[in-house]
C-alpha cells in the first residue's frame, strides 16, 4: 500500500468519527498525490525507476546538505533557574536528533516535534509520515494535528493509535485544548481496520480517550515546513518539499541521463571478434568467438571512441538547474569542476544559498520556540521542574558566506578604502577583528606611535 493509500485510509477512519476538522481543510488529493511522491523520492523508489534507470539518491542528498548547512554552526541554550536548566538537558539531548529532523522535514514537505513523558524525562518524537497538521491559525502557525503511531503487536493482532490535538471552544468563547486518543485494529503496514478499546493494548490501557487542557495558549506539539511556497495547492498551509514542483522534473531527468551515461560505458566496451578459436580458451570477455567469415580467418577489433564527455557535461546542467531551483549554490551537487563563472556569478550563488539557508533557519528556530512552550507546559502539567521564566539564545553563525575565499576578498576591498581614506583604520579592525572602538583606536594609536590621533 502505498503512503497516499495509507493516509486516505487514516483520514477516512478519523474524519469519519467526527472527531476532527473536515478532511478538505487539512489535504487535498493533489498534495496526497504530491507528498506520496516526495517520499516514494526519498526512499530512493521514484515511479520513474526500473531496471535500466537506477535512482541516484539525490532528493535524500539535497536534503542532507541543506541540513548540514543549516545547523553546522548551530548551537541552542536556555538560560535562568531551575527550569531552565532541566529545559537546557532536555533540549540537549533532543539535538543529536535535530540534522535527520531538519533533513526529513525539508524531504517531506513538513515534521512535527512532539515531546512526551517517559519515566520523569521528555523526549522528542520525530513525525514527518505519521503526522498532518489540521487546522493553522491566521498567522500559518499548526495548532491541530493528527498523530498515527507505529503498528504495534499484541499476541497475534496489530494495533494502531490515532491521537489528535486541537483547541475547540466552550459555550462562554473558553478555549480549552482536547487530546483524543483511538485504537485500531491494523497490519504490519498499518492498514486501519476497525476500532477496538485503548485497553486491548497493554501499552495503551492507561490512556485517557480524551483529555481537556485549560489554560494553553499554545500546542503541545510543533511543526515545521520549509519556506517554500507551494505551488501544488495554493489554498493549502500544508509544507512542500524542497524538491517538490519542477525540481522532481529535472531530478528525475538527472537520473535518465545518468542512465545514457551508463549505456555508454556498457555498449562501448572493447571487443575482439575472432574466427577459429574455443570460448574456453579464454577467460576473458574482451574476445568474442565466431565463426564470423567463411574462411575461418576473422579478426577484427571493436574499440569505438567514448562520448561520455558530452553527456557528462549534460548530467551536469542539469544537477546545477536542480541547485538553482533548490536554492544551492552550482557546485553543491554538480561537479565544481564543470561550473564556469564569474566572480560575480560565484558571489550570486553563494548569496542564493545563504539566503536560502537563513529562510530555513528561521522556520526551525520557530519550530523550536514552539517545542520549548511545549515542553515548558508539560513541566507543569507534570510537576517536573519548579515554575520559572527562561530566556532562548540561538547561534547559527554567518553559513555559507562565512568562508576564507570571501573573507579574504571582502577584507582586501576594505583596505583599498582605508588606503583611499574612505574607511578609517579603527573602522577595519572592528569590523575584522571583533574589536571596540576604544580598544582599535588605541592599538591603532600604538602602531603608529601616537596616543590621541584617535580619540573620541
């Protein structure tokens, strides 16, 4: 069953019962169609694979390196009392998750982070197939969802579980957030069968089916997507892959060509057609036995010139289209050998990646203030450390720009203005040494050997 067939057949069952919004507001068959080919992508299982195109991994690849961009320099701590602290460890651990969260978020059009209690502890659980958001508020924010757990065996049978979350209202305007809890009967590949009691799973037994929590102001989950418009349902607040659209077009001609490459190789393999020899006299698949002329004494050798360069070359235009729609910079997937340009034309990709890059760094810094409320409302609700405020300091660094090629030209720009006087010297070594504006002006001072010529 396909993932498209698995997620109709979740909205079917839950929709169903009328314990969510209607099934139109939260995906239409259009984004089913789509978000069931970014994963059969990810997977490395494309439609457009057989046995003479072979997928490259590239969709999983974009993925990765946007990821490892994203968070290389990327470092997050919560500071003040005692909450804080416990907040701090949690989200520490949480982290080591953060590159294959960020990377199946930016793959799949969307995650949610969700955290849960275990044994006085949160962790964090990681829903990117398992999840879809309901309901966003007016600034675009998910605030219901739709959680489908794993199948789990009991005895003989497989069960499933269906949790949603959403804020309804009370008669008196009172918003109160309800967390509903369903077990089905399922399959291996969960299937949804029928419903049966929370308490045929012992794992589940001690489930409330509903629990109402007053006095939040925000969900106890939170969900990220790329900052990609989508242009597959415009209607919809659902996320979009960063290959979705015409990335998936050109991936998959990535991959034909690819395919031709191989052919190339394959079909111009040296050969030796030869008459009056026995196959068994040589171990080799370089010669080929005949008879192939009347006479017996045929020779010839097939040794044709490769054309691999052209095609190659052609491989390459299109992974640096695949950048380019992706917001990489060329030279990111494609060989950098082959990209040709100018300065300038480095400096745009770059800025085109690092643009790309903060987008990205800034939906997941949202994503994660909101794992944070959540994870502070359930220190309440839990009692797990004592009531406090905390402050949230992130740190991604400068990213793709913050490299020694582009630092070294940008700094030698700058000392032509400081030879030409349109820059002060106390101005460079601020901006290039991290430096107050005393501390230059009196090293400054102390290079040339004067003590005023710049002070205040």
């Amino acid at each position: 069953m396909s993932f498209a067939e698995r997620m109709k057949n979740l909205f079917e069952r839950w929709f169903g019962m009328g314990i969510a919004n209607n099934p139109s507001d939260a995906i239409s068959p259009a984004m089913q169609e789509a978000r069931n080919l970014w994963w059969q992508m990810y997977v490395n299982r494309p439609p457009w694979a057989d046995c003479e195109v072979r997928p490259l991994g590239l969709p999983g690849a974009l993925g990765r390196e946007l990821a490892r961009h994203v968070l290389s320099e990327f470092s997050v701590r919560v500071s003040g009392g005692e909450r804080a602290r416990f907040l701090n460890d949690q989200l520490r651990e949480a982290g080591k998750n953060f590159c294959r969260c960020l990377e199946l978020g930016l793959c799949l059009g969307g995650i949610a982070l969700r955290p849960y209690l275990d044994h006085g502890r949160l962790f964090v659980d990681i829903s990117a197939v398992n999840f879809l958001p309901t309901r966003f508020d007016g600034t675009g924010k998910a605030v219901g969802g739709l959680f489908k757990s794993n199948p789990v065996r009991e005895g003989n049978r497989f069960f499933v579980r269906l949790e949603s979350h959403d804020f309804i209202s009370r008669p008196g305007g009172e918003q109160v957030y309800v967390i509903r809890n369903r077990a089905f009967v399922s399959n291996i590949d969960g299937c949804i069968g029928s419903e049966v009691p929370l308490s045929e799973v012992s794992a589940w037994k001690d489930l409330e089916p509903e629990t109402c929590i007053q006095d939040l102001t925000h969900p106890l989950f939170a969900y990220f997507k790329p900052p990609v418009s989508n242009d597959i349902d415009p209607e919809s607040q659902l996320g979009v892959s960063v290959y979705g659209g015409a990335a998936a077009e050109l991936i998959r001609q990535a991959d034909e060509q690819w395919k031709l490459l191989r052919w190339e190789y394959a079909s111009g393999k040296r050969r030796v057609y030869v008459d009056g020899i026995s196959e068994e006299q040589f171990d080799d698949d370089i010669f080929v036995a005949g008879p192939f002329s009347s006479d017996g004494n045929f020779f010839q050798v097939f040794s044709p010139d490769f054309r691999d360069d052209p095609l190659y070359n052609g491989f390459q235009r299109i992974l640096q289209r695949i950048e380019f729609q992706t917001g990489l910079a060329y030279g990111t997937i494609s060989d950098p050998q082959s990209v040709e340009k100018t300065a300038t034309e480095i400096i745009a990709a770059k800025h085109r990646q690092y643009v790309t890059e903060k987008g990205i760094q800034k939906a997941f810094q949202s994503a994660l203030d909101g794992l944070l409320f959540a994870m502070d409302a359930w220190c309440d609700l839990a009692g797990l450390a004592p009531h406090g405020p905390f402050q949230t300091q992130y740190h991604w660094g400068d990213g793709v720009l913050d490299d020694p090629e582009t630092r070294r030209l940008d700094m030698s720009l700058d000392a032509e203005l400081v030879e030409k006087g349109l820059l002060l010297p106390w101005e460079f070594r601020m901006k290039w040494f991290d430096e107050e504006e005393a501390a230059a002006k009196a090293l400054i001072n102390q290079s040339i050997g004067k003590e005023s010529s710049y002070e205040s």
